[in-house]
C-alpha cells in the first residue's frame, strides 16, 4: 500500500506585489525510487503549473536543487521520498537571494564570492603548451581534486547560523576553495595574500565551528578540516 | 527595449562557450555569456570518466600520438566525420589537457612503479616509468587502441567546468545567468545577435554582437529517458533552425549509452568499464565476449548498446518494474579503487539505488546520452549559410563525431572546439565582416515579435495541455527514433511530431509573463518538436545503418550511397524541415572508410574506396616520418590557428 | 607608511587574527581553570581538612611557612582580566541586531542541529556570567582569605550564595565544556575529522556530566556543612592537629612536616558579624 505523501511547499513571488509569502499543501502518491524531483515534477504536471524550482542534472552532481527539506539543507534530486516521514516540508535556501517559491539565486552569491576571494589559480605565466605538463605528485593531485569537489550547492550556507546571521561572511564553501587553491602548487599566491582576502571577522575569524557545513554538505567535504587548516595557517600570519 | 552590446555573445554557459570566452576575450574582444543557469551548473558538469588526449604517459598509453587518435576518432565515427576536424582535434587535444592542468584541473597523475588494475576480468600488474612519474595518467575507454582518457576520478567535467568558469571569472568575463535565448536577430545572410528574455523578470532585450556563438549543448531532452540534464532541450539547434538559413547536421546521429542507471537514466561512466567492469546478463553471463570477441565490452558505444538491446531481445534481459535491463558489475574493481576513482558512480548507486557498487551488481541499459549532429558549420565553427553565426561544442556539427562519438571526446571537444572556435571568431570579429552594422529598428522587430509571441500565448485561450504534448513527443522518440529504427515507425513518428507541432500552438499558459515555469514549457515545446522532426526525418531519409544510426530495413553501411551529411533547414511557413546532403570526399581522406575492426561487418563498399586506399598504403609502405606522411595524404596545419600548431612533446618524442 | 600621518591601512592587518586567538586562548585558560578549580574546590568531599589543606596551599603555605592571601587574590585578578577579555572578545560574536537574533531562532529550531543548538546555550550562559560570575569573583579578590571549610560553607549557607553558585556550576560547566569542545574542533588537526569530533562529543558530555555531579555534590556538601555550622558562623575553621604543618615564620615548614600548630600562629579572625557574608 502506497503512502500518500502530504508536501508543504513555501510559495512566494517576490516580484509580484500580490503575493504573499505562504506554505501551499499537496498531496502525491508515493512511488518506488520516489525523489523530491520526480515527487515536484508531478505536483508541477498535476497541480501547480506555476511552482517554481531548480533541476538541472538532477543526478546530484550540479548543485542546482539544494532547498531546506524538513528544515535541513539538501540536495532535492537526490534525496528519496522513502527516506521521509510522510509529511514533508519545503523550503527555499535561506541566505539567498529568493526568485520564486523554492528557487532562489546561488549564481549571484556564488560568482560574487569567488571575485571577493579571488577564488581561481593565480599563475606565475602562461605554459607553453607543446611541451610536456609540469609533474605533479600524484598524491598531491588527488588531495587538489579532493577539495575541488565542492558543487556550489549552498548547503552549507544555509546550514551556517553564522553566515545567516551575517550576510558578508564567506561560508565554508569560500573557506575551502581558498584551502584548495591553498594547496594547489600552480597557485603561487602567499599566506599573506590569502590573509588579506579572508583574515578578518566576514572570513576565517568569523566562523564560529558550529560544523553546520560539515553535516549537511552532500559532498562530504572535509570542511572542519579545511577551516581549521586554514584558521591555524592565517592565525600565524598574525603572530 | 534594453539593447546591449558585446563584441561577441555565447549562448551557452558550459565548456565549450566559456573556452570561447575565454579566447575572445584573450585577443582583446568584450565577449558576455549567456546562460540557462548559473555557469558552473551546466551539463559539462556531469561529464564523469574523462577527457582524450594522446599524451602517451602511462604504461599503456606508450605509442600513443595523434595518428593513433585521429584513427579511432574516424572509426568511432563510422566514417562519418570530417577527417580535417578530427585531424585538428586530434592534435589540440594535448594542447588543451595541458593548458587546463596549468589554469588547476587536478588530473590524476603517473605513479611510477607497480600497480595493479583489471584487464578483461584479469588482476594485471602494469609497471610504470619512472620518467612519466607525476604526468597526467590515463584509463582506458571504448573504442581506443590506447589508454588515452585522462580523468580526474570520475569528476573530469567538474574538474574542468569549475577551473574554466574560475578563469572566465579571474578575467571578468560578464555571464548573464538565466537568460534565455529566443531567437537570432539576423538580416537572412548575418547574424547580429540574439533576443533574450531574463528568466527571473521576463524581461525582453536585445543582445547585439559581432559574433555569436551557440555552444547550448545537446538536444538530448527530445527523448523520455536521457542522461542529459534537464536544460539540454535544443534550444541551440531551434535558434539557428528557426533563423530559416542556418542548417542542422547529422541530427538523426543520437548515441545511446549503455550504462545509465534503471529506472532514473543518470549516467554511469565508461570509466567503470574502462576500469575493468564487465557487463552481465540474467543468468550472470558476461555476454559481450561472444558478440565482440575482440574489442569485448569496450567496443564503441554505439556497438556495445545495440549488442546489449539484442542480447536482452534474445530474452537474456533481467526484468523489473521498469522493464528489462542488463548489470554492470565493478565488483571486482574492489572498494578502494571504487573510492578513489569511481566516486561518483558509488554516490549515484548510493542515492538513486540503494546499493554498493562495491557489492551489488547497478542495473543499466542503453539509454539516450549524446547527440552527434548540431548546428553545422565549417571547420572554423562558422554557419556556411549565415555569417557572423559560429557554434562548438555538443551543439555543433562541427563534425569531430559523425555518427558515433567515442567516449572522452566530447568533453575533448569542448575545449579544444572552444579553443579553436574562439580564435576564429575574433579573426572574424577583427576582420571588415566583422564590424556590427545593425539598425536598432532590426533588433525592435526581433524583439517585437517575441514579445507579441509571448503575450499571445498567455492571452490565448489555449486549449492543449503541454505536459500532454511533450510525454507524447518523449515517447515517439524512445520507441520509433530510438535504437533500432525503421522505415515505417519512423514515418508514423514524422506524422505524430508534425501533428504535435501543429497542436503545440494551442496550448494553454495560465500565470504571468516573469518567472512562469509553464510559460516557458509553453514556448520552448514547439521549438524542441521542429528540433525533433529533423531528427525522425533525418532517420527516415536515411536508408542505411552507419554508428548510432541503425536500420533494422537497412542493416548495411552504405558507402555508395550515404557517404554524405545530413542538412536539416526549416524554411519560414513550412510544415517539415527541408533536408539536404553534403557529399564526403573520399578521395581527399587519410584514412578510407574500411571495417571499424569492431561491430557488424556489413558495408557497401563506395567505388573510390578502394583506390584511395591503394594511393595511402602507398604511401605509408614509404615509410616516412609519420608527420611528412600525413601531411601529405591530409594536410590540416594551415586551417589551425598559428599558435596552435606547434607540435606536441611526449616523452617519447621529444620536440625538435 | 612611515610617515606618522599615513591614513594608508597596513599591508596587512595582523590584529583580526591576534584577537581570534585570544579568544581561544583565554577561553581554553578559562574552561581549564574551571575544571581544576572544581576539583580543588570538591575536595571538602575528602573532608574538611583536605580542603583546608589545598586552600592553604594557594596561599603558598606550604611553601613559605605562612599563608599568603593576596597570592590568592593576585591569582583572582589575573582570572578576572582573562574573563573580562574573554568576554569583550566573545561579544563580537553576539547576535547584536533583533534581525541577527531572529535568523539564528529561526535557522535553530529548522535545523536540530546539535552544535548549532550548544552555540546558543553558550550566548545564553556566557551572558548570564556576565552577571553572576563577577559576584563571586570579587568576593574571592576581597577576601582570599576566607577560603576554607568553614569560611566557605558559611559563605554558601548563611551568606546564602548557594542559589548563585548552583545557577554558576550549571552556566560554568555548560559554557566551559561546550567552549573546549568547540576549541578542539576550531584548530585541532585531525586524520579523520569525522570520527575524533563523535570522540570528542562523547567525551565532552562525559565531562560535563562527571563535573556536573561532582559540582553537585560539592554543593550539597558545602550546604549540609554550612547548614550545621550556621550557629557559628564566621568561626574559622582549625585543621586537626596531628596532620598538619606548623605555621611558624620561617619554620621551614614543608607539606610532609607534620606539627602541631599553635592557635597563636594562625592569622586572627576578621571581625565580621555572624550571617554576614563571609
């Protein structure tokens, strides 16, 4: 016997002066190897034509779908309906930009991160690209890939009571791509220069461990690990 | 009306448009990039097992070079690529893996010394030089003479998105998330841009360029089940369709992948089979050593898919609620390896399946992955038929894949396309075609008539429901332009799509012109029906078999009469596209089409086969060097871009 | 740069990550005084005269001969100023605006995230010690001396401070224990994070509780002491003879040299009232 699953779903327009922000209930009978995107998808096709969301890969790899399901941050596509009690709620990211119901604006907060922190290689000069690659511990590259898997999903924004509180703090994803870019040979930056894109309260000194980020990430980053690194390496800069 | 200027726009925010950003921007150009959603989310994203490159560093890359890979290229294709494309990409290719490990993709490295790895179901143990130790490593992947995909786990198109995308923000690149293109601004013989519509305001403007480039990606979403992501609906291929001008080539060339997982169709790499994976039947046979005792379960994907389909037709599929499927075991891999290189797959098996990979057999069958054909242009990325109009990527038909692509030379393409493209089109930006001569009046009827488009459609009191359509047209298309095709299917789905399409225009929108997810369904149906009519119409007409193409009336390769290229054109008022054909020249190719040494040996021989054969065992019975010989049979250097054609340094082969 | 005029900020601002670490610093000097002081303090638990004993020994005692109270006090200055810095610091951190206040609600309850939650119950307990914690502070600065059975069971009963020190053991062991484990996981260097942070939430809680009871129990202790000696209040306390060192000037008088210890040696009893808070 199939559950019929009840969805409380946030609905707001914040462009249209009509609307009032509000919670929407659905009702979808379950199905085996039920996820949040074909469980929305059908309530989009069978009830609310005008609900908006974010799918992209839908395959957990693009980081499109992160929305609060039950109060906690993760990635809708990949979370089965199985794994819920059957009600559930759903809410847009907090801590960004909200375009309509539960799609909400990462690329904007995202791309204005990176500029702050200058979150790209910065190379000493362009190789010549006939010749062979410089080497590169093998080690060392999978270390690099290890922190270059951060899918921007904004999890653990919006898992950080730091970060909600205060808008301009970098959140762990900005912390660990400057570890990555840290550890990363090819970028020939100092301690010091990382020091001055995050070595104040909006950057590593205003993270106040309360590991949200590391919970949620669907990833499973490491990111205690990445803050702490970078926390002990930016604190020397200032003895 | 908001008019905004760049030197170049790309519509399309993934591998391909940022390298062609990037290279604009590179030679002194204001390029912006449009895109669907934010940049870094594009379906380059979802590329797992890796990138081709004949960087010869691994043990059993030794050999490698771009001959070996140009071969394997043009036999994956079924002969049906553009050999000058393909010999182009087969020497940028080194070029673009370096550049990219220089900007910070993590490429997986050389480890000098033993390791062990699986090899047709055997533990091997292969020894590395100590001179390749940390250089880029490589596995092994479907139709390649050589281990030539060099990966980065199985998160390659992450790994090269995110370093791309880090560039084009490090050089300020604009990118435009969500906007949407929706439809060229051009005068019938240049393009001058595009309108646009914000997806979060619904606001309408006009972008006006020198140059614009489509690099949208495939038109995968035309089929029910796809690996693609869900923005991979042929927007691209519906712009320049639409402009009544531009033509479409190969559409009906889709490659179906073997392994994408039962029921969701999210892909699992080739890498998994590269890697040693094995494919395995109800009864827990390993089947594909009896179809292709040579190239096993890495014959081309085109090849492994259909043996596949056939093996589960001679009842050996094993049956669920989601019809039958075939396993894909990697057990054997162990969970290390499984960890460390197949990491994603392990997620996907994790969230979608409920299993280990590691212990559990992943249910997966052939499912629609790639589309070969696009907007074609010339071999600098440029519409023949409409200048200033320029495409790469999966979006093109460039045509580096004709009817089969391997796997690891589409994200190959992207960069090296990108690389390529990008210089040609700030030669032309740089050129006196390339000055932007537009009235704004052109640009206000453009966007006029979208706007006019749109309103009608949420005035009109529709009475078709687009959900409804859009099921139907994902049906037509799995079961009558699918794997196996037919003559009679393929006319009852060219009927059904035309019928679709004329019903598509009465279909009801309820809600506003800004964020309205229906409004866009509403707009962009009829536009993916046109892309799926030149699909069917492409299969219909073409009476053949020949890589992914495969007619169960025609089972043959006909050389003689379809050695050419579909051109899909849609001519303003028409109920069906237009298709024409473009000739291959055999007698100009370096490597004559033959056997692909892999699949069905069923071909009609074309008359001048033969004798361009003789002319290059000729020439290769003189033993040259190998760079004097191709450069006769084939020239290609002059096409490239001056900085690109430097030879590549291997550690075999030193630069002179 | 040099010139004494420059408005041009430093290449560096060295002073965001100085006050991070001291922050850390004094919190972990604070969380760990905390911790001995309650053993110290629970010693009455071994009986009056090992409590006496120890609080001797902080007066230096056993060292120089003779009880040296500003010792004590001194010490009671130093933890003052670590307090009053680590407070100043930690205030940084406080949610300031009704907005910040609301969002951190908000997120808390949606979350039922456990160090989310112990965050707040550290603003929560930190604030009240800004209050409560001074109290008790600046008594032990005034009078260091009155540290000892009687003295200090007194204070606890017929002073009627033991309605403060229950609320201070409850705020000090929470903030403390969950501050420690906060400071592991903010710089600790881990092989595998996943696995030391459950260890050290186990042993985080372990400790909490193990002071809690101990904290408890001392408590009672003082009270039932304090409660029985309440006719006398304001008596100081006399160690049992036989144990204890003698309280000559210069007598040499090590920890293991036992004498009787004359009542005239032992410093005078302050003149304070009975009841009043000794």
């Amino acid at each position: 016997m199939p559950r019929t699953l009840t969805f409380h779903v946030f609905r707001h327009n914040p462009r249209d002066p009509g609307s009032e922000p509000g919670v929407r209930e659905y009702q979808v009978e379950e199905a085996s190897g039920m996820t949040l995107f074909i469980a929305l998808t059908r309530i989009r096709e069978e009830h609310d034509p005008g609900l908006s969301f974010d799918f992209v890969c839908r395959a957990g790899v693009c980081g499109s779908c992160a929305m609060l399901i039950n109060g906690r941050p993760g990635l809708a596509c990949r979370t089965l309906t199985s794994e819920l009690p059957g009600t559930i709620s759903l809410f847009p990211l907090p801590g960004f930009e909200l375009i309509a119901d539960l799609s909400v604006n990462t690329g904007k907060w995202m791309r204005a991160m990176s500029e702050r922190l200058q979150a790209w290689v910065h190379l000493s000069c362009e190789v010549n690209l006939n010749e062979i690659e410089a080497a590169m511990d093998p080690d060392l590259a999978e270390a690099v890939y290890e922190l270059d898997r951060c899918i921007e999903c904004g999890c653990c924004v919006a898992a950080c009571g730091t970060a909600l509180m205060r808008p301009d703090f970098v959140g762990a994803v900005g912390m660990n791509k400057l570890a990555r870019f840290r550890l990363d040979p090819r970028d020939d930056r100092s301690d010091a220069e990382y020091y001055q894109l995050i070595g104040d309260d909006s950057g590593i000194f205003g993270c106040m461990s309360l590991l949200g980020c590391q919970d949620v990430c669907p990833k499973e980053l490491s990111l205690q690990t990445q803050i702490a690194y970078l926390r002990r390496a930016m604190a020397r800069q200032g003895l | 009306m908001k008019i905004i200027h760049s030197d170049v726009l790309v519509i399309g925010g993934g591998l391909a448009g940022q390298r062609v950003a990037l290279a604009a921007k590179r030679r002194g150009l204001e390029p912006s990039i449009l895109s669907l959603v934010p940049a870094k989310r594009s379906h380059s994203v979802a590329a797992q097992g890796g990138m081709q490159a004949s960087l010869a560093n691994c043990f059993k890359g030794e050999g490698d070079n771009e001959d070996v890979h140009f071969e394997d290229t043009v036999r994956g294709s079924d002969w049906g690529c553009d050999q000058r494309v393909a010999r182009m990409f087969a020497h940028v290719a080194p070029k673009a893996i370096r550049e990219l490990a220089a900007w910070g993709v993590a490429w997986n490295r050389v480890r000098a010394g033993d390791h062990e790895v699986v090899i047709n179901g055997q533990r091997v143990t292969l020894t590395e030089r100590e001179a390749a130790q940390g250089l880029i490593t490589a596995r092994d992947f479907g139709g390649t003479r050589k281990w030539r995909t060099c990966y980065t786990s199985d998160g390659t198109g992450h790994a090269m998105l995110y370093t791309l995308s880090d560039r084009v923000i490090a050089e300020a690149i604009p990118v435009h998330e969500r906007q949407e293109a929706l439809a060229l601004i051009h005068d019938g013989q240049r393009c001058h841009g595009a309108v646009v519509r914000d997806l979060i305001t619904g606001e309408l403007s006009a972008h006006l360029a020198r140059a614009t480039v489509i690099a949208t990606g495939g038109y995968g979403r035309i089929y029910g089940i796809s690996t693609n992501a869900l923005i991979n609906e042929g927007m691209g291929a519906a712009l320049a369709l639409e402009t009544g001008v531009a033509r479409l080539g190969n559409m009906e060339a889709v490659q179906f992948h073997p392994t994408a997982i039962v029921p969701t169709g999210i892909l699992v790499t080739e890498g998994c089979r590269g890697d040693g994976g094995v494919l395995r039947d109800v009864d827990g046979h390993r089947f594909m050593p009896d179809y292709e005792p040579e190239k096993k379960d890495l014959a081309s994907r085109d090849v492994v898919s259909r043996r596949m389909a056939e093996h589960m037709r001679a009842g050996k599929g094993v049956s669920s609620p989601y019809g039958e499927h075939l396993w894909l075991d990697i057990t054997q891999l162990g969970a290390a390896h499984i960890e460390r290189n197949l990491r994603e797959v392990k997620d996907i098996c994790r969230y979608f399946l409920g299993i280990d990979p590691a212990k559990d057999f992943i249910p997966v069958r052939p499912t629609q992955h790639y589309s070969m054909g696009g907007v074609r242009t010339d071999f600098r990325g440029e519409s023949p038929w409409l200048s200033g109009l320029f495409s790469c990527g999966e979006a093109a038909c460039w045509d580096l894949h004709g009817f089969n692509r391997l796997g690891g030379n589409s994200v190959a393409e992207t960069v090296v396309a990108g690389m390529l493209v990008g210089e040609y089109v700030a030669d032309f930006c740089q050129s006196p075609h390339g000055e932007l001569e537009v009235s704004t009046a052109l640009a206000r009827d453009f966007v006029q008539r979208e706007q006019r488009g749109l309103e009608a459609l949420i005035t009109h009191p529709g009475r078709e429901n687009a959900v409804a359509l859009r099921r139907r047209m994902e049906q037509i298309m799995t079961d009558k332009v699918g794997l196996f095709r037919n003559g009679p299917d393929l006319e009852s789905a060219v009927a059904e799509l035309a019928d679709l399409l004329a019903r598509s225009r009465e279909i009801a929108v309820s809600g506003g012109l800004d964020a309205n997810p229906e409004l866009v369904l509403a707009y962009r149906l009829p536009r993916m029906l046109k892309v799926a009519l030149t699909v069917a119409m492409g299969a219909l007409n073409r009476t053949e078999s020949r890589g992914a193409h495969f007619r169960e009336d025609h089972p043959a390769r006909n050389d003689r009469d379809w050695l050419n290229r579909t051109l899909a054109c849609w001519r303003e008022g028409d109920a069906l596209p237009t298709l024409e054909y473009e000739e291959l020249d055999v007698m100009s190719m370096e490597l004559p089409p033959g056997f692909r040494g892999y699949g069905a040996k069923n071909i009609i021989d074309h008359p001048e086969a033969a004798p361009r054969q003789a002319e290059v065992d000729e020439m290769h019975a003189a033993k040259q060097d190998r760079y004097a010989a191709q450069s006769y049979l084939m020239s290609f250097k002059q096409f490239l871009p001056l900085k690109y054609r430097g030879r590549n340094e291997r550690l075999d082969e030193p630069l002179p | 740069m040099n010139s004494p005029d420059s408005f041009l900020p430093p290449r560096i601002d060295p002073w965001p990550a100085r006050l991070d670490l001291l922050q850390s610093a004094t919190g972990l000097v604070l969380g760990l005084f905390m911790w001995l002081h309650m053993l110290f303090v629970s010693s009455i638990l071994l009986g009056n005269d090992a409590m006496w004993t120890v609080a001797r020994f902080f007066e230096g005692y056993f060292f120089f001969g003779y009880p040296l109270p500003w010792l004590v006090s001194a010490f009671v200055a130093m933890i003052f100023a670590l307090f009053v810095t680590h407070a100043w610091l930690a205030l940084r951190k406080f949610p300031t605006h009704w907005r910040q206040h609301m969002a951190y609600m908000r997120h808390m309850r949606a979350m039922r995230h456990e160090d989310t939650f112990l965050w707040f119950v550290q603003v929560l307990t930190g604030f009240a010690m800004f209050f409560l914690a001074p109290v008790h502070l600046y008594l032990m600065l005034t009078h260091p001396e009155l540290i000892g059975p009687y003295e200090s069971a007194d204070r606890v009963w017929s002073g009627r401070m033991w309605p403060l020190y229950l609320v201070l053991l409850f705020l000090v062991e929470l903030h403390g224990g969950i501050g420690l484990y906060r400071l592991a996981v903010k710089w600790g260097d881990f092989k595998d994070a996943v696995a030391s942070r459950r260890k050290l939430k186990r042993l985080k809680w372990g400790l909490t509780v193990f002071f809690l009871v101990l904290g408890l129990a001392t408590l009672a202790a003082y009270m039932k002491l304090g409660m029985e000696h309440a006719p006398n209040a304001g008596e100081r306390y006399q160690p049992a003879v036989s144990f204890l060192p003698p309280l000559s000037k210069g007598g040499g008088g090590g920890f293991l040299a036992r004498a009787s210890v004359p009542p005239s040696q032992i410093p005078p009893n302050p003149p304070l009232a009975k009841g009043g808070m000794a």
